[in-house]
C-alpha cells in the first residue's frame, strides 16, 4: 500500500431531516450548513481550497440547479468545483482523491435537495435505462422489493426479521436530534403497517425526507488546526455494478464487498468487526442485511453497533443520506454524537450508496488516529 | 434453436412520456419579495457587509458570503445595462416580434434584472436608456413576477454609461 | 442490438438474447458485456417460458408510472436458455406466484406491438 496524504473529516453540519421544510428553499438550506460547518472548524471561505457537491436536478426539477448552490458554497472568489448527481458521499470521495493530488488542502463536501418538491418514485425510475427497465416502470421501492424478495429466499429471512430490525433502527433514530423519525415503534407494530411494495412494509422503509449537509475535509497539517479530534480517513474505496438487475445476483452486494476489502485493506485492518461504528446507507433492512452480510458483520450484534444514528431507516434524504453515513462516523469518533454516541468509539466505517439495489457503494474507514507515518 | 437472429431492420426509436410533477416551495424569504409585489414594491436584499442590494433578494451575497437579511424597497425604474432584439420565436411565448429583453438596473439595486421593453420601437431602445416598470391594475396583480407587464421608456434624459458600469 | 431484439418482440413474437464474455446469455440483450465492455457475440433465441427469481408485489400501483392500474407485481424471471434474468411485470393469478415460479411470456396482440419491451404485454404462471 503506498503511503497517502493522511487527510481528515473535520466539521459536519446538517440540517434535521424533515419531510417538507416549508419555510426555506434548498439554497437557503444549504447556507445555513456551510456557515455552520465553517463556523465549527474556526475558518471562512478562504481557508477552503475545493469544493464538491451532490444533488440531483431531476429531484429537484430545475434543470443545472446545481449552479445555484455555488452562490451559498462560498465559491468566490472562484474556486474549483465539482457537482456529481449522485449521493453526496461520492463528492465526499472525489475532495477526498483531490487532496491526495497535492495541490489542495481542504474541502468543503455539501449534499442538499428537497425531496418533497418532486415525486422521487418518478424521478429515479428514469436513473434505469429507457428500453427495458424504466419502460416497465420500476421505481426505487419495487427494485427494492425485488431485492428483498432473492435475498429472503436465499436467505430464509422472514417479515419478523424485517420487522425486528427496522424497530431496531427506530429505537436509536429517537436518539438522534437529526434523525425525521422520533418514535420508537416496536417490531409487531411495524409488522402490522401496510405494505409499500411486498414483501417491503411502509414500517420498513424511511418516509421522504429532505435536509441540507456539509462536511469539511482537511490535510494533516492543517486538520488539527481546524478540530480537536479529526475523524482521520485510513481507507476509502468505491465499486459499481451493473445497471442490469437481472445480469448480477440481487441478494448480495459484490461491489460492497470488494469495496470493504479494499478499504479495510487500505487501513490495514483484517476484519470489518474490528471497528465499534459503522454507519450503513441501507435504505431497507433487506439492504442492511445484504451490506451486513457483504462486509462481515452481524447485523443484530452489538459491537460494531450498527447504524447507531438510526440510519437511513430514520431519515433518508436523497442525495445526501450517504454522506450523513461520514458525517456520523466523524461525529462518534470526534465525540460529538451526545445521545447517540458509541462509549469509547475509536475506529467507524462508513458506507454511502446510489441506484437501484446498491449499485455503487463507496467505503470509508475512520480512526483517531493517522494512518500514515 | 436459430443463429439467424432476430429481424435485419431493427425498430429504430423507443419513445417514452415523462409524467413528472413538481410543487417548488417559494419560502418565507421568497414570499415577502412576491407579497410586496401586490403593493407595487419591487423589495432586495442588503448585504451585511458590503450594503450592495440584490434584486430579486438572495439570502447570502455569493461575493462577500454575508447573509443579506435586510429587505429593503428599491425603485420600479432604472437603466437599461444591455438589451437584445429577439426576432425568433420561443415556444410559449406570445409576444410580437422583433421585441427587446433587456437587462435593467433598478434605482437602488446593484445588479440587473431581466426585462421586456415595450411601447417604443426595438431599434430606439439604447445602453443607458431610462425605464419604468408597467404594473397590473389594481385587484389583479397576483404577487408574482407577472404583475409587473413590462417596462417602458420614462423619456427621461439617458443615464452616461459610467454610472451603470459596475451593474452590467 | 437493442433495435433488432425489439424488432424479434414486434414482428415474431420471438425472444432472442446475446452470446456475452463473462455473463453468457444476456436478455434482454444490450449489444456488449456490461462485466467487461467487448462486443455481445451471436445471437441465441431464448424461449418464451423461465423461472421467476424475485418478486416485488406492488397493492397500490402509481398512476402515470406503472404499467396498470390494479395490484400487479415486477418480477425478474430467467427465461429459459437464458443466463440473465428479465424484469417484467405478472397480472393475473398473483396468489401463485412466488420465487420459483414457471411463467410464460403474454404477447400484445398484434396491433398493440410497437417495439419496445411492453410488446410482451405480462407474463403469466403456468406452475
């Protein structure tokens, strides 16, 4: 493995996720966030080399939204830029291998969209291609369902064990300020709601959710000079799959397992139990157990705790959900997670996701300490 | 089974209808802009730190990245900064061409907005030139950016280049 | 590749799929291998019969997205001769329905198949 800039995540600000913010528009969302990350970190703009961002114009009806942002990044005077139309963790990803080149320091990473302007079931039918499966309409919850459905048979699962794991996921989301959902509910009540797309109940899914983030990346260097206790990144890697559902086997995530191999590999870890957080962008227990599984971990056990956050299961923006993953990881490892923090927490691994049925996984690997010497 | 394949001349479109629905939020910053244009008050945003004002309003100058919490009312008349003659059709529009779309800079703002000039010929409309806003009657204007119709020349002496330089 | 396959649904009521480095035979083909890139090979017809490898029951279907209006499910089936599976859509008989399911392609008649993927109107169970 050669020896990489150790680079750090080193503010995180995010707006709670709601299921419509009535009062502010995405733009005004995002603000609030960059101030606040700025504001956490002791900088202004100026101490900020790069920026990237994720968001989909699709999802939010404007066609290159994403130029608006720009004016609330903090872009001036001009900076470099990148926009990806996908979840924000990629650009998390890419400031990330940015950095590595050498010739820029820090970062600025945002993910922002109002999901509830839009009907997302639409929108993302179209992120299929337009002759065999959009023509079809599929829609994220039914690829979802049909995931679910290969991996209950091969698997054996259950409705119980969906159940059982979404109440879970909801427990802890109570103890999250910024998670949408607050309510516990228990396993025979969320087995009791309707379903959404079967074998997926609507107990089992997040609601629509929209929020606005923003996450700073720094060098060594300069990171312990911007947080007292940088989350430091000791592995990253990212892997896609096939945009043909049927061309790989749903009820399992090949890509999520090289990425973690890859990642852990980086860290020079042997094994993704050796971590005491990881944060998983699993937007149906199917796909947490999928990951789980993928990546080496017991999706019940209790260390590594799992999605402590309450994961997406609690709050699900798009574009975005998988950079709160990061975010939620800097915040255990930096000890800013208050009700939901890990005790002793010193190494997380977080997982962003985008497409239908876990297509693109990218994998970070946290510690508190730096990797390279 | 046949290795012939399938029929030479292959189907050459698939055509799909895209059904795609949206409710933007207008916000609580956005609405004060809209609601005052019922009064016939064209409202910007002041920057905190540099007191430039931004017409529509935005929340934070993207130049000096301070909030712009301050609204304040600027004028319904200003300079045309540039203009263009349109001589094509757009589709949903229903102007007679040739027209002008103009930019103009508000009396008070620091940067232009877009504009139709009407009631003068294309070819008189010049850099410089003052116009006014032409506002729905009363009791029709709806708080959007439609209750303005369009401007007009005010026939007032031209603006000299140098005091709109910096709002092009 | 994707017009000519289509062309097969359209004027022969016939299923054809791609010879493919690293995933066999693909159907619906693509024209290349989506693993590693090279040129799909010969074409291989494929029966219109498989196996039902996941099912996603939708009760309330959404207007304007879905193929129709009353309760319906997506399935991915493995058509017979092939190595990749389909996703399609069964109406009928849903309560018989499950992985591992042996279904059969429903034609659009004739008048109502224009080329694209819908021209198979469902599939339905035969066991």
């Amino acid at each position: 493995m050669p020896k990489l800039r150790n680079v750090a995540v080193v503010g995180f600000a995010q707006a709670p996720i709601v299921a419509r913010d009535e009062h502010r528009i995405a733009t005004e969302m995002l603000y609030e966030q960059v101030r606040a990350a700025l504001a956490q970190c002791g900088v202004e703009r100026e101490a900020i080399d790069y920026q990237a961002a994720g968001s989909a114009d699709y999802l939010d009806g404007r066609p290159f939204g994403f130029v608006a942002a720009l004016d609330v990044m903090g872009s001036w005077p001009a900076k470099a830029d990148l926009h990806l139309e996908m979840d924000a963790s990629f650009a998390a990803y890419y400031a990330w291998l940015r950095i590595q080149t050498g010739d820029s320091d820090t970062a600025l990473v945002c993910g922002y969209g109002k999901t509830s302007e839009g009907e997302p079931e639409r929108v993302l039918n179209l992120q299929l291609d337009p002759y065999y499966q959009a023509a079809i309409g599929l829609d994220p919850t039914s690829t979802a369902a049909l995931q679910a459905s290969a991996w209950m048979a091969r698997t054996g699962a259950t409705d119980r064990d969906l159940a059982a794991l979404a109440a879970r996921r909801r427990a802890a989301g109570a103890r999250n300020p910024d998670a949408q959902l607050h309510d516990p509910a228990s396993a025979e009540d969320l087995a009791q709601t309707p379903w959404a797309v079967e074998p997926l109940r609507r107990g089992y899914l997040p609601p629509v959710g929209e929020s606005a983030v923003c996450l700073v990346l720094a060098a060594e260097g300069k990171a312990e000079k911007m947080c007292d206790r940088p989350a430091w990144i000791r592995g990253v890697d990212q892997r896609i799959e096939l945009q043909t559902l049927g061309g790989r086997d749903l009820s399992r995530s090949a890509g999520a397992k090289l990425a973690t191999e890859r990642a852990l590999a980086m860290a020079g870890l042997a094994r993704a139990a050796e971590v005491d957080v990881v944060e998983l962008c699993a937007t149906t227990p199917a796909e947490e157990c999928i990951l789980c599984e993928a990546m080496g971990l017991d999706a019940a056990g209790a260390r590594p705790a799992i999605n402590p956050s309450g994961g997406p299961l609690a709050g699900n923006p798009l574009m975005m959900t998988g950079l709160i993953r990061l975010g939620e990881a800097f915040r255990q490892l930096a000890g800013r997670a208050d009700g939901h923090g890990v005790a002793g927490a010193r190494r997380a691994i977080a997982h962003g996701a985008q497409g239908h049925c876990l297509q693109h996984n990218v994998v970070w690997v946290l510690g508190d300490e730096r990797r390279w010497t | 089974m046949s290795t012939s394949g399938p029929p030479k001349e292959p189907v050459k479109y698939v055509e799909k209808q895209l059904h795609l629905p949206y409710c933007y939020v207008a916000g609580d910053y956005k609405v004060r802009y809209l609601a005052a244009l019922k009064d016939k008050t064209i409202l910007g945003s002041k920057c905190s730190r540099t007191g430039k004002v931004f017409v529509p309003p935005i929340v934070a100058s993207p130049e000096s990245f301070a909030p712009c919490d301050e609204l304040i009312p600027v004028a319904d008349r200003g300079v045309v900064t540039t203009f263009c003659i349109v001589n094509i059709p757009v589709i949903g529009r229903s102007i007679e061409l040739p027209y002008v779309a103009a930019s103009v800079a508000l009396d008070g703002a620091d940067i232009s907005i877009y504009a139709l000039i009407q009631e003068c010929a294309p070819a008189d409309v010049r850099m410089g030139m003052r116009v006014e806003a032409v506002w729905k009657p009363d009791g029709e204007r709806q708080g959007s950016h439609e209750d303005i119709i369009h401007f007009r020349p005010t026939g007032e002496p031209d603006a000299p280049l140098a005091s709109f330089m910096h709002r092009l | 590749m994707i017009g000519r396959f289509l062309a097969g649904l359209k004027e022969d009521k016939r299923i054809w799929g791609q010879r493919v480095a690293g995933q066999g035979v693909v159907v619906p083909p693509v024209g290349y291998s989506e693993t590693d890139g090279s040129a799909g090979g010969d074409w291989v017809e494929v029966k219109p019969t498989g196996v039902v490898t996941a099912v996603a029951r939708v009760h309330r279907p959404i207007p304007h997205l879905h193929p129709c209006a009353e309760p319906f499910a997506f399935v991915l089936v493995k058509l017979d001769g092939a190595d990749t599976a389909l996703a399609h859509v069964v109406r009928d008989h849903l309560e018989q329905l499950r992985i591992g399911s042996r279904v059969e392609a429903v034609w659009a008649p004739d008048a109502e198949r224009h080329g694209s993927i819908r021209d198979i109107a469902c599939f339905r169970v035969i066991s």
